[in-house]
C-alpha cells in the first residue's frame, strides 16, 4: 500500500502503539505529524525519519486541551497543505473502583474522559474539515476488545469501569461518523484489539516483564499497525476491528450490518 502524499496525524505516539502506527505510515511515504504528551515525542518522530526517510513531525501536545488539539492540526495543515488519515490514538488508562469516594471518582472521570474520549472528540472535530477538504480520508479510532460482546466473553475488567465506559462510548462516535462522512469519502472504523506488548500493559505486573503464559501470544504492536494499513486499503468504513491474542491479527470478512459495531464471532 502506497500513501506517498498522504498526511497523516497519531495522537500518543510517543511509544506503544502510537509510535508503531506512526512508523507503519511513514514506510508507505506517508507525511506524518506524531504528537505526544511527552517531550520524548520529538525524538521518537525524529528516529522515524530517519529510518524511513519520510517527513514526520514531533509535537508535544495535550489531547485533552483544546488549544494544543488545535494547534496540532493548524500546523499540520501549515506544514503539509491537507490531511488524509487520523488516527485516534492516545489513551490512558487507571483502576477506578466502583466503591471509590465521590471525589476520586469525578476526578478519575476527568482524568480518562477528558482524554480517551473528549481529546479524541476534540481532535477529531478539528480534523474533519481538512478531511472533507480532501475528500478522501480515513479516521481510526483505537478501542479495545471489550468492546466486540460476541467475542470478549464478558472480559470487561471490573475494577476499571470508566476506562471500559470510555472505549464503549467510542463505538457511538464511530457509528455515527462512518454513516455521516461517506458522503465526503471518509472512512471512520474501530480498533480493538487484546493485550499487546506496549509500555501500557507491561504497567499491569510490578516488574513490567510480562509472564510467561502471555510472553510467546501477546499481540506485537507492529502487528496492529500492518492491520490498520489493511484497513484502509480493504476500503470499508463503519466497523469495529478485533484482534485476539493467540489468533492470527487479520481483517474479517465484512460483517453483516447489524453487527458492524458490535462485531462477530
Ligand atoms: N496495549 C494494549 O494491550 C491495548 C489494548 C487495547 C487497547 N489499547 C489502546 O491503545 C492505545 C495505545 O495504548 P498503548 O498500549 O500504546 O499505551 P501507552 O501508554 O504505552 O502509550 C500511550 C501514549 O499516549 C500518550 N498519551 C496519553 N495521554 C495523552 C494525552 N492526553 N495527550 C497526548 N498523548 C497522550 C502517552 O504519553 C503514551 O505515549 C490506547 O488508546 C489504549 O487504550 C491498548
């Protein structure tokens, strides 16, 4: 898949995840802008450049604020004149029980909300007009696979309500999207995908080794990043992606429309 031309924006591409989609893009030519609320993004973007020798933009921004969200996508388009993909990718994660007091529980609304959910909503608003301009374009936004019910076999974590209320939520803003932007030739689909070997997950276990039943099965990053450029080259628009450890991380067939976003077994 060539995306020479295409620009492309990676919320939390700092590491994990983020750093592998915004790698996979700039190795098809891509122009990327990969933005992080951590200083260490400008090297990170830096290091992606020149492995591939394609342009890629470090910014330090918030996705939570509205003023960096904006500031990300005036420079991008500044910089590169349009925007082809988005991929929303930040996220944060925490326990929060559900017998947590008031206080801790509004606070940790904020603190998951404001960016897996409004920062995603934020830059994603931002981003549309350019996307329109285009007028071919995708938006990915990255869930998780207790989002897909037919197939998580009722894995939501109970001591982390708001992080899997917040992936949930997102299952709103794609459906929605992906029906209103086909008229602008933009595609809008789900991520979900099982434990894969990212900074996020290592902070599940002290050591941050990650035991051995998991070791030999958990998902690599790079596998996800090489399923989202099989996304959008499959074309399709308006589904939710699963990908479960121990199984091989491909694209399913088109699921029926019912299912789309709930997925299928
Ligand atoms: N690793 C997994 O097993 C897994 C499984 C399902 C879904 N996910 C989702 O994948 C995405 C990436 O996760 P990861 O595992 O790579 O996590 P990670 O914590 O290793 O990386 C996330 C990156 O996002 C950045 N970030 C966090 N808040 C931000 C903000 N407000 N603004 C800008 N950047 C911000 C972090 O600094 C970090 O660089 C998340 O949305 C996560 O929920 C991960």
């Amino acid at each position: 898949m060539s995306l020479n031309g295409k620009v492309a924006i990676v919320s939390g591409a700092a590491q994990g995840l983020g750093e592998a989609f915004a790698r996979a893009l700039s190795q098809q030519g891509a122009k990327v802008v990969a933005f992080d609320v951590q200083d260490k993004i400008t090297d990170v973007a830096a290091k992606i450049e020149a492995e591939t020798g394609n342009t890629v933009l470090g910014l330090v921004a918030d996705v939570s604020k509205r003023k960096d969200v904006e500031r990300v996508v005036v420079e991008t388009v500044d910089t590169f004149g349009g925007l082809n993909i988005l991929v929303n990718n930040a996220g944060t994660w925490k326990e929060t029980p559900v017998d947590s007091s008031w206080e801790q529980a509004l606070e940790d609304w904020d603190f998951i909300m404001d960016t897996n959910f409004k920062g995603l909503l934020m830059l994603s608003r931002a981003c549309t007009p350019h996307l329109q301009a285009t007028g071919d374009g995708d938006i990915i936004n990255i869930s998780t696979y207790y989002v897909l019910p037919a197939k998580s076999d009722g894995t939501n974590q109970p001591n982390t309500d708001l992080y899997n209320a917040s992936k949930w939520a997102l299952n709103g803003l794609t459906d929605a999207w992906s029906k209103y932007l086909a008229k602008d030739n933009i595609r809008v689909n789900g991520m979900c995908m099982g434990a894969t070997d990212t900074p996020m997950l290592r902070g599940l276990w002290e050591d941050g080794e990650i035991p051995p039943e998991l070791k030999d099965v958990v998902i690599q990053p790079e596998q996800i990043a090489q399923q989202m450029l099989d996304l959008m080259a499959d074309g399709r628009t308006g589904e939710n992606i699963g990908a479960w450890v121990g199984e091989p991380v491909v694209i399913p067939p088109r699921a029926p429309d019912n299912l789309r976003i709930a997925g299928v077994r």
